[in-house]
C-alpha cells in the first residue's frame, strides 16, 4: 500500500485535485481513492442490475401529474422535492417488504418516530436536550460519508413555537392518565432556580394532525430547555414526526424528520448528545423509528 505524507497543490487546482477523490470514514475506514467518474458498460450494467431506482422509476413514471404534485407538496414538508422522498418512501417499503405505492401526506412522510408501550409497562418519557452549548453531527459537504462534530451556540429568543404532527392509538391503564409533548424551560428568578412547562396536551386516540403552541414571555432569563415526550397510564403505540422548536428564525430540533430517534454518537463524536433519549424507560417500554403504511 502506497503511503503518502504530505503534497503540495499549485494554488488554484485544490478544487480539482480534490474532486477526483473519494475519501472513507475518517473513524472506520480511513482511506482516500480516485472517485470513478467513468464507467464501463459491464461496470453500468451489473451497477443497474442492483440498483432499485430502475424500478423506482418506472413507478414513478405511472403516477399522474397530480399524484406527483402530492409528492411534491409532502416533500416540501421534509426538505426533499418530490421525485426524492418517492424514492426515499419506496426504498423503505421495498426494505419492509411491502408492495405498492404509499398515500403521500403533510403530516408525516416515510420514518416516524414510534412509542410503543406494552404490559407490564404503563409509561414512557424521552427526552431531547437543549442546552445553550453543545455539538452535532454534520456532513462535511463535498464527501459521501464524512461528518465532523460541530459546536452549537443556542441563544435563546422568545418568541418561541413548538409543534408535531402525531397520530395516537392509546389505552388508559387507569390510575393518572396522561400524554403530553412539551419544553420545560429552566431559569432563575429571586434566588430560586425555577421550571416552566410549554406543554401539548395529546389525545389518547386520533388519526395523524398536528399541534402547536407558542411561548411570547418569561419572569426571567432562561438558561436552557429540554424537549419531553411523556405517557403515563396508557397503553398502546404513539407516533410523532415533522417536530419543531422553532425560535431566532430556525427550527432547533435535531432529527426533525425522525429518520433515526435511537442514534447515538461514539468515538470521535462522544460529545454530540444523543437525538432522544429515555427518561423512564421500563420493561415494556420502547422507542425507535419505523417505517408504517398508515
């Protein structure tokens, strides 16, 4: 193997010289390669033999324009265009086993986040933490699988709105019964170290819609917000996407889409805070992404 210290580059050419190559994950496989930009027609005909975009295709070819319009307008929702969260959509169904062409909606598009809550249990709270300071993960732009940890400043400006889509199937288990979304703002005032809960009262049996509600004003200077998803007494399967915690002019939710509520970081990235994480968690009690024809 051919081992490379250091080269120098003609002021000018970087853009170049780097475009033709193709670089590995850094952490799991480290290694730089020329980026094939040709292929042979043996090489373009075992890579369309694998590929499922041939069949993708031919479905999206058969939906009309208004059904492509629907794409559209539910792509809009996910930051996709419509031809790529079809094929976003009809990748995951292939990989579920299931057949035909979803219903396109605004209120939840391919993954959704999944509480699911099963005897002996009867709760769940999950948690999404806000701190002022902290890191994520970002793509470094240019590269298929690269990502660096990056440092977020979240100064926090009220107004604030907070909303999801969601869809429950829930029974009460009696006792206190509850659900509920809500940020819980930490901050002081008078000496005491004080909470408030922003809060979405969820419905215990609903077909998809969404929720919204608005903070304008507190007491006091807030020092962080955490995010909570929380179940008591109940029973039964809760489903969540599109959620936002919007101030400053942007939305601060991580994974807002849900591709991956269970994602954790390591080696390199152990600084970068989980997207949720479970606050009580019991035997019975579980979340995670799915991907559900509803």
């Amino acid at each position: 193997m051919a081992k490379v210290e250091y080269i120098d580059i003609v002021s000018g050419l970087e853009s170049a010289y780097f475009s033709g190559l193709d670089f590995g994950d850094r952490f799991v496989s480290s290694r730089v390669r020329r980026k094939i930009e040709l292929y042979s027609r043996k090489k373009k005909k075992g890579l369309t033999a694998k590929s499922l975009l041939p069949a993708i295709s031919s479905l999206w070819a058969g939906l009309t324009d208004e059904q492509k319009q629907s794409w559209s307008n539910a792509g809009a929702e996910c930051d996709l265009n419509g031809w790529r969260l079809f094929v976003q959509d009809v990748s995951a169904r292939i990989a579920n086993d299931m057949v035909g062409v979803a219903t396109p909606s605004l209120l939840h598009q391919s993954w959704v986040g999944n509480l699911k809550i099963e005897d002996p249990a009867t709760e769940i709270k999950i948690v999404q933490l806000h701190p002022a300071y902290y890191y994520v993960s970002k793509k470094i732009v240019g590269t298929k699988s690269m990502y660096e940890p990056v440092a977020v400043t979240e100064s926090l400006a009220l107004p604030l709105t907070f909303s999801l889509n969601y869809k429950s199937d829930l029974e009460s288990q009696g006792g206190e019964v509850f659900a509920e979304a809500y940020c819980r703002f930490w901050y002081s005032y008078q000496g005491r170290d004080l909470h408030y809960d922003l809060i979405i009262p969820l419905d215990y049996s609903c077909d998809w819609k969404s929720a919204t509600v608005t903070i304008t004003e507190l007491v006091s200077y807030v020092i962080r917000y955490d995010i909570y998803i929380h179940l008591k007494g109940l029973r039964g399967n809760f489903y969540f996407d599109n959620i936002k915690v919007e101030h400053s002019g942007q939305n601060w939710v991580r994974d807002p889409f849900c591709k991956d509520i269970l994602q954790g970081f390591t080696r390199a990235f152990y600084q970068v805070p989980k997207h949720w994480a479970g606050v009580i968690l019991p035997a019975g009690a579980y979340f995670d992404t799915i991907y559900k024809d509803f």
